[in-house]
C-alpha cells in the first residue's frame, strides 16, 4: 500500500508540513494579529530546523546520513515537544499563578545578557498562559505538542528502518 513512499520521501513530507506549519504560525502572527509569546518563538525555531533537517535527508543519498537526519529530527523534536508541554502547563495555571509579562523581546535584547533572554523564553512568561485560538477545543501548543510527536514518531520507524527499500 505504501511501497511508493521511501524514507526520502517520508523526510520530504516532514520538511513540508514543518515549514507548512510554520506559514500557518507566520500567517497567525500576521493576518490574525496573534502576538506570539516567547515559546512560541522557540517552538518556530525548533520547527525551522526540524525541516532544515528533514530537507537535507530527503535530498541526500546516503543511507547512514538519511539514519543521522531522522535521530536529530527525533531530538530536536523532543526539545520542541517539552517546550509544548511547558506551555500547556502555563495554560493550565490560574491567572494570579502566571510568571510574571516581560518587555517585548527587542527591548530585552537591547538591555539584557543573552542567557537571561533565554531562561525566559524557556520558562515563559505571563502572556505564554493566555489561550487565544483554538482548533477542535485544544489550543496552538496543544497542536504544536502533536505535530512534534508525530515528527518523533516518523523519524523513530525511519531510523529504525532505513536500510529497507520502502518505509512500511
């Protein structure tokens, strides 16, 4: 049934809905005017390399690299993955439990060291507890939080089975 679908091709469905779902991300920012908090930030950035990765291994040749690819697609995956758990906590607080809003991102790249910009992009902040969109009743990192484990979860059947002509 899937024997047309090869683990390039598998990886080349990857880069495509990554960077889909990163036009979807851009699009919200842009035309619905939803201001993206700092973990959604970093959850963009994980999906841009998740499909930088997924492109390069379904452009390559090689076997053991194509392997490499979908184990680094599988990490990177995890990261974005807690970072999507971590907002779903923040979502889940009371109003009064929320870390406290921060500056815009500019500003504190202006004014703060770096690693303090980036304890609180990781640890949220106030605005990161706010649901503004949701789809089927489950919000954006919810969404996020499933397209991450199902990029994980390709990535495992790949690595596990890349030296096999087809992927199923």
């Amino acid at each position: 049934m899937f024997a047309f679908l090869s683990a390039r091709r598998f990886h080349g469905l990857v880069a495509l809905t990554a960077f889909a779902l990163l036009a979807v991300a851009f699009y919200m920012e842009y035309q619905m005017a939803l201001e993206p908090c700092p973990l959604c930030m970093l959850q963009r950035i994980f999906f841009f390399f998740i499909g930088g990765v997924s492109l390069a291994s379904a452009l390559t040749s090689s076997q053991k690299a194509r392997q490499v690819c979908s184990w680094v697609v599988v990490v990177l995956s995890f990261f974005g993955a807690t970072l999507a758990v971590r907002h779903l906590y923040l979502q889940s607080l009371p109003t009064n439990e929320l870390p406290a809003c921060l500056p815009g991102l500019s500003y504190m790249f202006d004014v703060f060291p770096w690693q303090e910009i980036m304890q609180a992009m990781v640890m949220g902040t106030g605005e990161c507890g706010d649901v503004v969109w949701t789809f089927l009743g489950i919000s954006i990192p919810g969404w996020t939080l499933v397209a991450f484990v199902g990029m994980a979860f390709i990535n495992i059947l790949i690595a596990l089975r890349v030296n096999k002509k087809t992927f199923i």
